[in-house]
C-alpha cells in the first residue's frame, strides 16, 4: 500500500472471489475510508477474477466515501476486467488508470 495525503494504492493480492478473501479487502478500505482517506485507488495487477459479493462490497465501499466526498479508482485492471467493468457499466461509476502516473486527486 502506498499512500500520499489522503489517498492511497490498495494492492489486491490474488483473486476476489472467496468470502474471507472479499471481507479483508472490505474491512481494510473501510478503516481506510474512516480514517478519512478521500481517494482510495484500487490496484488489479494481481486479480485475475471478481465474483459479485466483490463488486457489491466496492459498490457499498462507494456510497460510504462519496458521503465524505471521496471517490474509489481503479488501476491496473487486464483485459478481462477491463471488459467486466465495461459489461456492468462500472467503467461509467469509477476512474479507470493504467499507470500510478496517471492519478488524479
């Protein structure tokens, strides 16, 4: 994780589709969000794959911040991803980014 005012790059490691893994990711960007981080950034580099209680917990995850006037980002997403969000429309709700270099505050 690293981080730089009040946004931080949250490094997902391995695949979101298990129960204890989803819930940990939640738990960690939910403390971020009452810590008052107004910009989390998620980072996909190593997902392969997100299930629906994943896309659910981002979507709460969403409310939960744009109420402090935050937003969520996503990075490093591959092409499969990349079409998931696009077939959900959530490419519509959340920044996409390719590179670190690329976020915007």
């Amino acid at each position: 994780m690293e981080n730089s005012k009040k946004r931080i790059i949250y490094k997902v490691s391995g695949d979101l589709n298990s129960y204890e893994i989803i819930q940990n990711v939640y738990e960690d960007l939910k403390n971020y969000i009452q810590d008052d981080y107004t910009h989390l950034v998620i980072s996909f580099e190593q997902v392969n794959a997100i299930n629906s209680s994943a896309i659910g917990k981002i979507l709460f995850l969403n409310n939960l911040i744009s109420a402090k006037n935050g937003k969520i980002s996503f990075i490093h997403l591959n092409e499969n991803l990349k079409k998931l969000f696009k077939i959900l429309l959530i490419d519509k709700l959340f920044k996409i980014y390719e590179s670190e270099d690329e976020i915007e505050d």
